[in-house]
C-alpha cells in the first residue's frame, strides 16, 4: 500500500488502525489477553486511536509499552494532526528511548517530516509536533498540548506529575488526554497510587458518584512472549510453574529463552513484580505473610457470630470504619468497609450506621467499635472528643494503648499461624484494605526514617483501623477504656 493511500484515510474500524500499523510500521501487535483481566496491547492502541481517554499503562519488563508509546505518538500525530504531544520520560535515558524509537521509525518515511528533527523535537508535514523531555516541572509548566505520555512514572516528581494534570488541551476533534505507562516495582510508589486509584474507580464527591479517571490497562509476560512449539516439553522447563500452558496459547515477540534466562537470575519477588505484574516486589512490604489467593475470600455476615467495628480517624486522610466478625473457631473475617475523607465526624457515624449490616428488618448488633486511642482527644474548636460525637450517634467506642509493632504482630499471627490454615480472610469488597496489605512497606534501603517503623503515606489507614480491633479483642491482660457520653 502506498504511503500516500494510508494517509489520506482515517482509520474509521479496529481493522482498519491494525491495517495502517502493519503498512506503515511493519509491526503486528499481540492481540490476545492471556491472563484473567488482562489486556492485549493491541487494545492499548485501539484505546488510544479512537477513545482519546486517559489511559494507565502497566506493563512488564520489555512488554513493548515504550514502542508501541512511540507508535501511538506517530498515530496521533499523523491522523489526529495538526497535534501538539509532549513525552515526558522519567529519566533522560527513559525520554531518549522513546525519542529513538520516533526517529527510527521517521527514517524509513522521511516524507513524513516538516523539518529538521532534533533530539527533543520532531516536526512533522502536517503541522503536528511531538517533544520528548525528561519529566521537570520546567517540561510541564505554562504548557498546554493535546496529547502527554508519561513513561516510566514510578521515577517522576510528584509535584511534577500534579503539574501534568493541568497541562492538557482539546481542540477540533481531538480529546486532550493524558497516558502513563509504567512497570510498577516500588511500594507506595505513584504508580502503585494510581492503580489504586483507578481500580476503586477514583475519589467519590459529596454525592457519592464516581468521578473520571485513568482508565487500567494491564498485560504482563504472557500477553507477548513467543508462542512455544511443540519441541519445547513443559516438564523441562523453567517457566513451567507459572506459565501453566499460556506460552502454548500466546503469539508475541518476547523470546522464551530469553525469559527462561531472566527467570533464573531473578530474585523470586523481582520477577513476580518486573515480569508477571502480580504487585509491588515484597522485600519492604510489612505484610509478606499477605496473599490474595489465601486470604480474600467471600465472607458475608452471619447472624450467629459477634459483630465488630474498627476506627481509624482522619479528616484529610481518610476515616477507615471496618466491620468484623469472629468465628466460633477464632477465625476473623472482615466484611465489608468505608473509607471516605473531608467529612466531619458526625456525618461519618449517620454513613456507618447506614452500612451496618441488617438482621431481617433491623440492624445487626454491634459488640463494639474499637477506635484509635487519639480519638479521646479534645478539639480545641469544639470542645469535643471524636469518641463522644461517635458515642452520641449511637456507636459506642472503646480503646486500648498498645505499641504498633504489638498490632502489626498480631495481624501478621492471624495472617500466617503456626499451624493449620489463615485465620484472618477479608471480603473482596473490602478494596482498600487489600491494597494496603499489598503496599504498606518499610523504608527502602537507604532512605531517611527508622528502618523498623513503617512509611506512613496512605495504606497505613486502613491497617491501624484492623489492628485496633486485634489488640482490644485479642491482647490479654489489659483493660480496654469505653468512651461515655
């Protein structure tokens, strides 16, 4: 097809964009989601072309996402034209490997640029023009462009990527959007923030509804390694355990022996986290005991077992309420939650009576609702405890001094047991109490803060919230204090 053909027809259909990628690049893309909840990288592209929507990319080690970045830049560029794009890269070197592969694609369709190409600009015939720059706030600023790319954002400043949000620009038709493409490897990382975010489908406002954000796109190792022949038998080989057969199903580029040799140099949670996107690597995390296939199960609420609750207070931070039950067996299981911020106590104890779980047509008992001892606290400006507002609203709340490392114990006791099976399980609902157990981490090697003592920035809500319920209800010998009214 001649070059002049494929331009001057927008792709209208999916086949028609794969068409133009396979004429003009050269490149067929993996198509097929492998793993449960998987995309393909194809659908990558097909989202960017013709949804336009802010996109959040998380990929493997060498799963393509910073060429196919790079094909989606041209993509915009050429039909969406005249564009402004900005890539921003998380490093210099980031920025330049996706700036390379622009220009040696550019090499082999020369007719398609408008000028000399440098090193951070790329002008091309119709009037759009892709810059790639190392992510500053000096890249963002006083900017305002169609299209950003933001690669490898697990390395960007925070206040940097809070300046991209504001640097987008629709025009014609054409959607400002933002995408970000990342491997995710670092505990409480921006990008382990913003696949939280989107997977609880963002912040709610005042009225409870969800409001836009980056759409989750996600394909690990199995969505783009080489399909394996029938010369290659299972029992031999090291991938084995964790391919279970998707190789056989698969049609990618990543050659297999080169995954064999990562594989066999690779720290088991190095590998987990780089190449088969299963989470943050778990060296830092304080919860290693933690696994969802053994501890989120559906437990719902029985009528026979004693009902819990437990606080963490915030404002600006979230409130996190959790309720529990214990079986006859010692069992916990957490049931369901509520997370919210920016509520004054008072219209946080209306929503948690609300959510409490029903027994025909009355509310459930509640045994007590264990809080943060701070809660007994004064204000200064109303004079009144966050005990005493709860306790006035009908929820009762008692407490009990313990150190963190007590709690953290405890939890990690229930979570692992000497023996026999977990005796903590939590309900998929509970979102954010999953994810915390997944990200609340220790300060990495080197960093400023006591090795010993976990970060506090932001998981650790809902785990103080579950580990006032293990040290009232599960440390001996000491009193618990109730809050009067």
């Amino acid at each position: 097809m001649m070059l002049t053909e494929i331009l001057n027809k927008v792709p209208a259909k999916p086949k028609d964009l794969i068409r133009v990628v396979d004429n003009l690049f050269g490149v067929k893309v993996p198509d097929k989601p492998i793993c449960p909840g998987h995309q393909a990288p194809l659908d990558y592209l097909l989202a960017s072309f013709f949804r336009q929507e802010d996109l959040l990319i998380w990929a493997c080690r060498g799963g393509g996402k910073t060429y196919l970045a790079a094909i989606a830049t041209l993509l915009n560029a050429i039909f969406h034209g005249p564009v402004e794009i900005l890539v921003l890269g998380g490093s210099f070197d980031q920025s330049d490997r996706l700036a390379d592969y622009i220009r040696d694609i550019l090499l082999s369709h020369p007719e398609l640029l408008g000028g000399r190409a440098t090193r951070q600009r790329v002008p091309l015939w119709n009037g759009s023009e892709i810059r790639m720059l190392p992510q500053s706030e000096q890249a963002v600023r006083g900017r305002h462009v169609q299209k950003i790319r933001c690669d490898e954002v697990d390395l960007f400043d925070e206040q940097v990527w809070r300046a991209v949000q504001f640097s987008t620009r629709s025009q014609a038709e054409t959607r400002g959007s933002i995408e970000v493409l990342s491997t995710l490897h670092r505990p409480g990382g921006l990008m382990q923030q913003l696949v939280s975010a989107s997977r609880t489908a963002g912040p709610q406002d005042d009225t409870g509804a969800p409001q836009v954000g980056y759409r989750l796109m996600q394909w690990c190792l199995w969505e783009v390694i080489e399909r394996c022949g029938p010369e290659r038998q299972c029992g031999d080989c090291l991938l084995a355990d964790d391919c279970r057969g998707a190789a056989r199903r698969a049609d990618g580029f990543f050659p297999i022996d080169d995954a064999i040799s990562i594989k066999a140099r690779s720290s088991r949670a190095a590998w987990e986290a780089e190449m088969l996107c299963l989470g943050v690597q778990r060296e830092n995390l304080v919860f290693r005991e933690f696994a969802a296939s053994r501890h989120v199960r559906r437990v719902e609420y029985c009528a026979d077992w004693p009902l819990y609750r437990a606080i963490d207070f915030g404002y600006r931070s979230p409130l996190v309420c959790l309720w529990i039950q214990v079986t006859p067996a010692g069992c916990v299981h957490v049931i369901d939650e509520y997370v919210r911020t920016f509520l004054p106590v008072a219209t946080h104890a209306q929503e948690i009576l609300r959510r409490d779980p029903r027994w025909g047509n009355k509310p459930a008992k509640v045994e007590m609702t264990y809080v943060d001892p701070a809660g007994r606290q004064r204000e200064s400006t109303s004079g009144r405890a966050c005990t005493e507002i709860l306790a006035a609203a009908g929820i009762p709340c008692a407490w009990r001094a313990s150190s963190l490392g007590d709690g953290l114990e405890l939890i990690r006791s229930a979570l692992a047991p000497a023996a026999g099976e977990p005796a903590l399980l939590v309900n998929p609902r509970c979102v954010r109490l999953i994810e915390a157990f997944g990200s609340y981490h220790y300060p990495p090697p080197g960093a400023a803060g006591d090795p010993d003592v976990p970060v506090k920035d932001g998981p650790d809500h809902a785990i103080d919230a579950l580990r006032y319920f293990f040290v009232n209800r599960f440390r001996p010998g000491q009193a618990t204090k109730r809050a009067r009214y």
